[in-house]
C-alpha cells in the first residue's frame, strides 16, 4: 500500500537579492515526503538545506513553485490558515533557541499559550512531555543550568507541545557531542515509533542521517542531486555529493555556514 505524502514541493526556487549579491539558495527542487517517514535532506555547508527546510512552513516563502502540505499549496492560503498548519509542523534547531527568561516547564508551555490551550490542559501537557523527553527533574530549571544534550530534550519537547504531524530538525545535533547526539536521535526514534510523526532531518552528518532516516535527499549548490533510500545510497551512491559526503564523514571533515 502506498504512503500519503505529507509534503511536497513542486519546481520551488528560493532566491535572495541584495546591492550586490544574488543568491540562487534553491534551484527548481521537486520531492515528496511520505506520512510517517523519517525523511534527510543532507549536503555540505552552503547547499540551501536549510532554507529548503524553512520552506516547508513558509518561514522563507519561495521565489517560485509550490510547497503542499497534504493536498494544500500553503503558497496560496490566507495568514490565519497558514498560522493553523505551522501548530501542525513543531521546529527544533541546532542553537535550541530556548527563552532564558524561562524554565524548562515554561519553555514548553509557551506554544500552548500561543495556541490558547486552557491552564490544566497546559499542565497536563507539560508533564507528559517532560516525561517524554526524562526530563522531570529539571522542570523548574533555567536554561543556563542545563547542558546542551538537556537543552535541546526541551526543544524538543516545546516542538510537540501542539502535537504536530511534522517534526523539523535543522541541524539539530550539531552542537552536540557524538554521545549526546545518540541519545537525541534515539529520543526521535522513539517519538517517531509511539507518535507516528513524520520527522524531517536536515544534516550535513552522514552518520546521523545513516542512523535515523528511511530515506534520504542529497543536495548541492541548491539542487536534489540524488534521492532514495538511506541504505541504497550508503551501499551505492550515484552523485559526486554524495560520495564526498561519505568520505568526508568518514574522514571527519566539517564545513563552515549554512544558508
């Protein structure tokens, strides 16, 4: 039986223009992201993985082409039918951009609020995801107490506060150290396995996206330049991306910026 897709994109283009500079950050992508699955989109610094990602949710609108959420072009829906399907698409980042005016348990709370969930419904929603993401003692906490692997559990769990059908990673285990980083991707395992989220994983990593994605989108100067099952391009890989990407991880090699 084939999968619902969750999102598509159709010939989508991302451009940035300024005095000097024209950026082509995303060059006539097409794909599909399956319900369910955890989908990476990988490639070296620079290649415009992350300002892809952002287009799922609109937070960067594309120059041109469609991005569909389900069978909805988010390019064409009013600001308040766009607002109602972001609380559907939770975020997390690889700085954890949590509120240090806030502990652990109001980090959480604050899409509820947005959201206009009523008090004991908040409370509630806070423990479990505490719970979730073992971090029941730390809920009166600051985030200047915790470590980075803690920060981004409550990243984490401030992005399924509003229990969302899409999960966006955006290099979120990058400032972490290859313990810490098992963990938070066994964490999002086992989301995944209990919740059924869709989960899309943006990495310049290919042992991360090795461990945790069914399939996989290599990108270069702003293009696919391959797509298909994880294993399948690990075993074989068929573009030049992606064969310095399995060396270079390999090797240990790191970039620099991401657009």
């Amino acid at each position: 039986m084939e999968q619902e897709t969750m999102i598509r994109f159709e010939h989508v283009s991302k451009h940035f223009h300024s005095k000097n500079l024209d950026v082509h950050a995303v060059n006539d992508v097409s794909l599909e992201i399956r319900k369910g699955e955890i989908f990476g989109i990988i490639g070296f610094s620079g290649a415009g993985k992350s300002t892809l990602v952002r287009c799922i949710n609109l937070l960067e609108r594309p120059t041109e082409g469609k991005v569909f959420f389900r069978d909805t072009n988010l390019c064409e829906v009013s600001p308040k039918t766009l607002r109602e399907i972001r609380q559907k698409m939770g975020m997390i980042f690889q700085q954890f951009n949590l509120l240090e005016q806030r502990d652990v348990k109001g980090n959480i709370c604050y899409p509820l609020e947005i959201a206009g969930v009523k008090w004991a419904d908040r409370k509630r929603r806070i423990d479990e995801l505490l719970e979730l993401v073992d971090l029941t003692d730390k809920a009166d906490a600051w985030p200047s107490q915790l470590s980075g692997g803690q920060k981004q559990r409550v990243a984490i769990a401030r992005a399924l506060a509003t229990d969302p059908e899409v999960l966006l990673c955006d290099e979120a285990t990058s400032a972490l150290d290859p313990i810490t980083t098992r963990s938070i991707l066994e964490l999002l395992k086992r989301i995944h396995e209990s919740r059924g989220v869709t989960i899309v994983v943006i990495t310049h990593e290919m042992r991360v996206a090795q461990q945790i994605c069914d399939r996989i989108a290599v990108m270069n100067h702003g293009e696919v330049a391959e797509i298909g099952a994880t294993r399948d391009i690990f075993a074989n890989p068929r573009s030049d991306t992606a064969k310095k990407l399995i060396r270079s991880d390999l090797g240990g090699e790191r970039g620099g910026g991401e657009l």
